[in-house]
C-alpha cells in the first residue's frame, strides 16, 4: 500500500540566507523534535567555490509507537539518511530522506525545499511532499500507515514552529542579517537556474480562505489541483475553494473527487455554465409567480436564500417553464449563490464556502407531491448535488405541516446523508420556531411572514394562469423521464393491479400517470387496496370537473369478490353493516367542480382499503394515487415528531383542497 503526502507552501517572512542560518541550528537535535535522537554527518562537501554545498546525514530516530509494538519488531529507534542540497547562487536549498531500518520493507522518501520567494526575494517557501510504501512489515502494514500518517503530520506542524524558533534565538544574539552568498572575484560564472516556483497555496491563504484544514486535507487538497495541470481543454482552473468542496463531498477521497469533478466541468462547458449569470433572463412567469429570492447573511456570514416553497404553484411553475427551464432557474440560483458567497467572504475577510436555505412549508399540501413535480425536483437535486456540491450549509425548513414527513420521505432518499444532516425542522408554532431561528438569523432580518420586523421583496407565488401554459408541457416530461426519476419509481409505489385491472373499462390513459373516469349520474367509482403493509401511507391527488363529487375512504374486514360491471358499488354486492364489517375512515367530503383535492391517511391494518366516488349528477374525475411504504415513512415521522411536537397526535391522516 502506497500513501502519499503532500504539504502546501508555507512562506517565511525572512530572507533565505537568515532561513538558513536558523536551519542550520536544528543539528544535532533540536528540542521541537525529540523524536530526533541524533544526527552524524557521513558526507559534506563545498562546490565552485562555495557556491554549492552537499551534506549528508544518518540520523537516529525514536520509534514513535506503543511499547507492546517496539517489542514485536526488536527496535527503539531507526536510522533515516538525509541528503542536503544548497544552492547559494539561486537560493534554494532542496533535501532528501529515506529510510535506512526496514527498507526491504518499507519505503519512505521524504523531499523538501526551501527557496526564494519569486515575488518577495526577503522571503522564503517551504514546501514539502512523502510517499509511504508499505511492502510486509510483520503483518502491521495497517498500523504502520496510520503511524507514518501521524508523523508526517506531527513533522508538517513542527516545521514552521522550529524554524521561527531559532531564528529568535539569532535574533536575541543580535543576528537579524546575513549577507547573500556573492562569488569570488575570480571565480567563473556559473549558470543561474530557473528559479520558477508554482506557489499554490501557502498557510496564510488557507486560514484566510478555506478555514481550518488538518496537513493531510492540505495534502489532499495539493495533490488534487496538481492532477488538475494535466487535464486537457480545461477552460479555467477552479478555485481552491471549489476543490475544497467536490473533496468534502468525496469524503477526502482524491481519485473519487477528481472523477466528479472533471465531469462536473464537462458539464459546464457543454452547458456553458460560465456564462449563465450574464446570459440568463428571468421569464415573466418566474418573475411574477416563483416565491423565492435572495434575503441578507445569516450569522456565519453565509448568504441566505429563501424558498417559499408552500406557496409554489409546482404544476403551474412546471408547465409554463418546461423540465430544462426550472432546471436552469435552479442553476442560475446556485451561480448567484457562489458569487454571493465570495462577496460574502471577501467583506468579512473569512472563509465562507456556502449559503444557507430557508423553506417556508406554509401551504404546503399533497398537490405538492404531483408525480411530474416531485421527479422535476428530484431531477434538479441530483444535477445541483453532482456539480455543486457543499455549497449548502444548513437548510432551515419552517412551519412544516403535516403532509411534510411524506413529502421528505419520498425526497430524502434521493438527497446525500451528509446533506440531510444539514436540515433543521421547526414546526407550526412561531415562537418555538422564532427561538430556533435565532440561533442562526440575527432577530432584525427574520422575514415579516415568519413575525420578524424585516419586510422581504419575495413574490408572494399563487397560481400560475393557464395561458402561460407551454403546449404538450406536461407530456414533454413524461415522455422524457430523467435519470433521476428512474430512481424515484423505487421508491414512489405504484398502483396496484388489481385498482387498475378495476377501472380499466371506464378509464383511459394520459401520458402521465393520473387516470381519467367519467362517472353518469348515480354512479360510483372505487378503488381496492388490499394492504399487507401495516402502517404503509396512502396518498391521493384528484381534481373535479364539470359537477360536484362525493369521496369516501373506507376500511373492509371482509374479503371482497371480484367485481366486474363497474356501475355497482362493493357494497351493493353483500350485506354489509357499517361499523361491523366496514368502517369509514374518512368522513365523506364533498368536492366541487374545479377543485383539486389532496390527502393521506396512515394504513393501520392490514385490511382493504376502498377510495369512494360518487356522482349525484355526473361528473369527470382525474385522480392519481400512491402507496408509501411503512419502513420510509415510519423513519421519517421518527425523526421529525420531535421537531413539531404539537401535530404527532394527528399523524393518521390529512386532506387539504
């Protein structure tokens, strides 16, 4: 197993000959690093008159590591040689270690350079890389990894430290200067080599940009935007900060991150991503029906968005943008979002790396969970996940309802765990909710519509008229059914067969998956679940059109028969007794022409469950309907009772219009 380790630049405020002068004085020992028991120079030689100078050295080594282990391996310490070499004329001084103990089983090699920094010649860099190759070592290959790991970064934090030490320590014996190295007289001249250093990153940089990183997430992050020098056709480097995410987002893992995030600059490329901020224009519909925008810093100094989200017309926004036009609303809120962020970070002068969301579930019904809806915004998560990843730092998510659990029930499976931690969840109850906000908002910038003093520019959303509606909008995302929805039907249960093989004499099919009935005067139409999953949720979305309509949800003890001729109701064919054999689990509810009606209701037993129309003077019904499995959505209400307790008494069932 191979390790490497890779050190950004550090830069030292004082001239190289005075470096040096302090670097010297680190041998034998030096206290900094007892780990260094001693070091004996083998080799030291001076080159064209002084202007080189090569030293080597075998130093002795404590073996960092548990006494248990030091017995198996019959060792207190090691022998490492180091190779030094300085270059007085270009001023640098490059150096070399390897392992002298174990090589057969290990190799460490260790290369570091000191050098003038090429913008500030009174300055000095340092950098510093290491490779780990653990052949056998007794059956402790692991261990031994994880003791290089720690060593490397116990040496990366001391390096600095030790040299500031001694170069105290000159300055108290009155050395502040030493003269640069000039050549005698009469000494030839040597070329001058190229004295070129790609600075990428020094630990200034870092604590004022990216925050507080450990040496080996310092290496990482190094290594990564080096592969990135040798990729072809690569418009613009991205930035440290950008790396630093698609690594987050990888857990750290270099390979992974440099495969999504070469596909994630693909992308942009072929969509010409770049140019969106300049080239997008906001369409009439979305300027006057889409509740979102842009709302001050909450106090992390992250830009905040809010997202009215109960508000949204999803169907409307849908079919008057198109899939690809609320996709590219949604990329150009995430371009705002980065530009805000830098402008952010730049003010305060400290890391800020993302922004943070506020939703506002006030409305928020089962017409939100639309099929073409719900696989729009499942489409949308993955593409803003895959290219802009660790961009969101907290989502507060505010008087969330009670159809909310299945709504994230269906949505968290297709968002990242380290994501969904991100979510916070406040109920109805505006004080309770008003305590969790302040935490995170100052008090003078909560939204008015949440009971704050701060008055938003936020468009208040409704509904989208129908002549914005695109032609064939809504069977043009049907037909084409993205990579991500696929994932969805996992997860989102079809209707059973036997509710279909019922109706199929009187419906006939859309390209989406709402049916259309035509139901005379007088006439029922039902729909049969037989429930095998205990406390599975059944949701339902219907709209009526032309007269008014009567539903029903019932439950049956009894095992009903196959039923053929449709104008019959179920209980026209037995004796049945309400309360005996049959209960009704929803009061009767009468829907009017127009309306759109939505609802859930919690599957307690393991019964038939029969939806109920019927049609006092004829009349259309378009209805689509689910069934949620108990183990997604027992796991949701687990985790967000809690957060509003005041609705867990009421999570049976909801219907709203």
């Amino acid at each position: 197993m191979v390790q490497k380790f890779q050190s950004p630049v550090r830069v030292y405020k004082y001239p190289f000959e005075l470096v040096m002068k302090a670097y010297e004085r680190r041998f034998p020992t030096c206290p900094q690093m007892p780990i260094v028991l001693d070091c004996e120079i083998i080799k030291d030689e001076c080159l064209e008159n002084g202007a080189k100078r090569n030293t080597s050295r075998r130093c002795k080594l404590a073996v960092d590591a548990p006494y248990i282990f030091k017995k198996l391996i019959g060792v207190d310490f090691v022998f490492f040689l180091q190779h030094n070499y300085l270059d007085m004329t270009n001023r640098t001084l490059s150096i070399e270690a390897v392992n002298e103990s174990f090589s057969s089983r290990i190799e460490i090699f260790e290369r570091c350079r000191y050098y003038a920094h090429p913008d500030n010649s009174e300055w000095t860099c340092f950098d510093q890389t290491a490779t780990l190759d653990i052949k056998n070592f007794f059956g402790f290959e692991h261990s031994m990894e994880k003791m290089g790991m720690k060593q490397y970064t116990q040496t990366t934090l001391k390096g600095k430290e030790i040299i500031e030490y001694f170069i105290n320590q000159l300055e108290q014996e009155g050395i502040t200067h030493v003269d640069r190295w000039v050549p005698p007289l009469d000494a030839p001249k040597s070329p001058t080599a190229d004295q070129h250093h790609d600075i990428l990153l020094d630990g200034d940089f870092i604590a004022r940009n990216l925050g507080q990183l450990s040496p080996m997430q310092e290496s990482k992050l190094l290594e990564l935007r080096k592969m990135l020098d040798g990729v072809d056709d690569l418009e613009r480097m991205p930035s440290y900060q950008t790396i630093l995410r698609f690594l987050s987002a990888r857990d750290w893992h270099v390979s992974q991150a440099y495969a999504m995030l070469c596909d994630s600059l693909k992308w942009r490329a072929e969509h010409r991503i770049d140019a969106l901020l300049e080239e997008y224009t906001k369409p009439a519909v979305v300027i006057e029906h889409f509740p979102g925008g842009w709302h001050h810093h909450d106090k992390d100094g992250r830009p905040i968005y809010i997202l009215r989200l109960g508000h949204m017309d999803v169907k409307g926004l849908l079919k008057s943008l198109g899939m690809e036009g609320l996709l590219r609303l949604a990329l150009h809120i995430c371009e705002e979002g980065i530009q805000k962020i830098n402008e952010s970070a730049e003010r305060l002068d400290k890391p800020v790396l993302n922004w943070s969301l506020l939703v506002d579930l006030e409305g928020l019904s089962m017409r939100h969970l639309w099929r073409p809806g719900i696989k729009a915004l499942l489409y949308i998560t993955e593409t803003v996940e895959r290219n802009y990843p660790e961009t969101m730092g907290r989502v507060l998510v505010v008087r969330a309802p009670r159809v909310f659990p299945i709504a994230w029930t269906i949505v968290s499976a297709f968002i990242d765990e380290h994501t969904r931690s991100k979510f916070l969840f406040y109920g109805p109850d505006c004080e309770h909710m008003k305590d969790g906000l302040a935490q995170y908002i100052d008090e003078e910038i909560v939204p008015d519509f949440l009971g704050g003093p701060c008055k938003t520019m936020i468009h208040e959303g409704g509904l989208v008229p129908k002549t914005l509606y695109k032609m064939n909008s809504l069977e043009d995302h049907d037909d084409e059914t993205p990579v991500a929805s696929r994932a969805a039907s996992a997860c989102i249960a079809e209707p059973p067969s036997e509710s279909k093989r019922l109706s199929a004499a009187h419906q006939h099919d859309h390209k989406n998956l709402y049916k259309t009935v035509e139901l005379k005067p007088g006439f029922t139409h039902e729909l049969l679940i037989r429930n095998t999953d205990p406390k599975s949720v059944l949701t339902w979305d219907f709209d009526v059109m032309r007269n008014d309509l009567h539903f029903t949800l019932y439950r049956v003890t009894e095992e009903l028969p196959d039923k053929h001729d449709s104008a019959v109701s179920y209980f026209d064919l037995q004796d049945f007794v309400e309360g005996v054999n049959y209960f009704k689990e929803e009061p009767t509810l009468i829907c009017r022409h127009k309306e759109s009606v939505q609802g859930s209701h919690v599957m307690h037993h393991n019964d038939s469950y029969l939806m109920h129309w019927f049609s006092p003077s004829g009349a259309q019904l378009n209805v689509f309907y689910e069934v949620l499995s108990s183990v997604n959505y027992k796991g949701s209400m687990t985790s967000l009772q809690s957060a509003f307790s005041s609705n867990s008494s009421a999570t049976s069932s909801c219907q709203s219009r």
